[in-house]
C-alpha cells in the first residue's frame, strides 16, 4: 500500500516506460510511412478512432472499478480481522480462569500465540504466487520490487511460526494443507477440552466458538478473493480494446493533421507522433493500473498491507497479556507497506 499523497513521476515514469516505447513504435512507423512513401491511405478519418476510443474508455472504467472493488472488499475484510482479534484478545484473558495465576497467564499467552500464529499463516497463504497474478511475471512488476520488500517472500513459514507454536504444534500444523484452518480447529479442540474442565463457563465457551466461526468467514473470504481472479473475459477484452485502440490513433491523428498540411505544412503530420503516444499511455496506464490493483494479496506495491495490519494486532494482543517487550511497528519503505 501506497501511503504518500501520490505517485512520483521518477516511480510511475520507469514503471510505465514500456507503455511509452510501445506507443513511440506505434505511432512512428505508420507516421514515417505516410510523410517519406507518401501512403495517404494510412489515414484514417477520426469518428471510427473516437467510437473505439469510447467503448474502450467504458470498459477501462468498468474494470478499474470492479478491480477497486476487489481490493476495498479485501481491506474491510482486513478491518474486520482486526476487530475480531481485538474481541479474542480481551475474551481469552477475562473468560479463561484457573486456581493459580501463573497457569491462568500461560494458558492465556498459549491461546493468544495461536490466533498471532493464525495472522502468520493466513498471510503466507494469501502472498503465494497464483498462475494468474503478475507481480512476478510482469517485467514492470520486478523492476518495482527493487523499492520495497514482500517479508512473506524473505523468511519462511516454519520460522516465523516457531514464535509462537510449541515443537509438537509446530510439527502437525506444518505438515497439514490449510495450515490457518487447522490452527483455528486447534483453538477449538483445546477451548473444548476447557469448557469440560470447567476453566470457560458455557455461555463464554459459546461466545468464543462463535468468535472462531467469525475468524473462519473471513478467512474463508480472504481465500475467495485470491483463489478467484478478476474475470478473463473481461480482462482479456479490455486489453484487446485498448490495443486495437493504440493502433487506430497514430491513423486518425494523420488523418485529422493531413488536413492542415495546405496551410500549416506538411511537417506538422509529425504531430500525430507526440499527440498518440500522449493519449495511447493514458489508456494503456489505465489497463495497467487495473492490473495492479486485481490481486490485492499478490505482493504488489498497491496491495493491502496485511503484514502492517498482522504487526499492529500481535502489539495490541501481546500488550493485553502485559508483555513490555513489544515488536516495533512496521513503517513504510519508500512510502509503501506491506
């Protein structure tokens, strides 16, 4: 997630630079063309190029929309892990009881590293690569990394979860599939065994089930949206509106400034140059930003920034325990999070 005000132009510039060669190769060719061999049929009249450029226009807004949509879903998906964990936090620490306090506090710290091993887990989940995303396909895309760092690409898995899983715990939750599901059953199974030896009263056995219920929609939601992509079809159709479209406006630029050639010259044809690759790197930056924003979980500089969002709950859980010795907030690099 970006957090400036905006884009520096020395950031968005190289990311885009492909759009604009793109566009210079485009629009020169036919340009040359038509001025040094004289091929006036290059030309094309304006109204096709502006009835493209409409409906392209229609489908760029309709898929950046739908692509935001798709990333703010995910944010308020985020919003509400925190607030559940903020609920778990408060409930295990005043609902569990036992006759000695340092038991009572250990119990508390185990439950609460469990749900701090679930954020872990769930967000290494959410960072794997899926065939569709393009954050490491994408030439742009890489060139960007060199900005900021994925921490779920850095370490692994079984490091990071040896913070807060026992050896034995540790063993079996690496060795399932959905490692996030079977923490969130572990919690169950081990509140159960609690609830029969009378530590939770029923009503509050009944409250924190349900808290994990909670915890498993929006896992279950998170999955949908990375496990979903953005349709083809629409993503497909978009890029072959604006590519046709990119092709087109060299022709009806040459077209409109041919008929200037009587008063202003035939060089001003050379226009239809600046004038495409101005208009082409709109639309092709649209296409691209709507790219960017699909796969809100992929590791792109765009996504929600669920390790800042993991952090920010392990210091409010782990503060609800009493601990002092907290971990640092993550703080954005190059005004991005993570």
């Amino acid at each position: 997630m970006n957090t400036s005000s905006h884009y520096n132009l020395y950031h968005f510039i190289p990311w885009t630079r492909t759009k604009i060669y793109k566009m210079l190769l485009i629009s020169s060719v036919p340009t040359t063309l038509f001025y040094f061999l004289d091929w006036k049929w290059l030309a094309l009249p304006w109204v096709p190029v502006a009835l493209l450029g409409t409906a392209t226009a229609f489908i760029s807004g309709f898929r950046n929309t739908q692509t935001y949509n798709r990333s703010w879903e995910a944010r308020q998906v985020y919003g509400a892990i925190i607030n559940s964990s903020r609920a778990m936090g408060i409930m295990v620490r005043d609902f569990l009881r036992t006759p000695e306090k340092a038991s009572e506090a250990a119990l508390h710290r185990q439950i609460i590293y469990r749900h701090l091993a679930w954020l872990t887990a769930l967000r290494f989940q959410l960072r794997e690569t899926k065939s569709w995303e393009n954050v490491k396909t994408r030439s742009y895309n890489r060139q960007y990394l060199k900005y900021y760092k994925v921490p779920e690409w850095e370490s692994t898995l079984d490091q990071e979860l040896k913070s807060f899983l026992n050896y034995e715990e540790l063993q079996y939750i690496l060795s399932t599939k959905n490692k996030a599901a079977q923490l969130i059953a572990t919690q169950s199974a081990q509140l159960r065994t609690l609830n029969e030896l009378g530590m939770i009263a029923d009503y509050s056995y009944v409250a924190l089930e349900s808290l994990l219920k909670d915890l498993y929609d929006q896992q279950g939601k998170c999955e949908r949206i990375k496990n979903s992509p953005y349709p083809r079809q629409f993503s497909s159709i978009n890029l072959y509106f604006t590519n046709m479209l990119c092709l087109m406006l060299p022709l009806g630029f040459l077209g409109e400034l041919s008929k200037l050639t009587d008063r202003l010259g035939d060089n001003i044809v050379w226009l239809a140059i600046p004038l495409s690759v101005l208009l082409g790197w709109v639309f092709l930056i649209l296409e691209q930003i709507g790219e960017s924003t699909e796969n809100p979980f992929e590791g792109n500089a765009n996504d929600i920034p669920v390790t800042q969002i993991s952090r920010n709950i392990e210091i409010d859980l782990r503060e609800m325990l009493g601990e002092r010795e907290l971990p640092q907030p993550l703080v954005a690099v190059n005004n991005i999070l993570m």
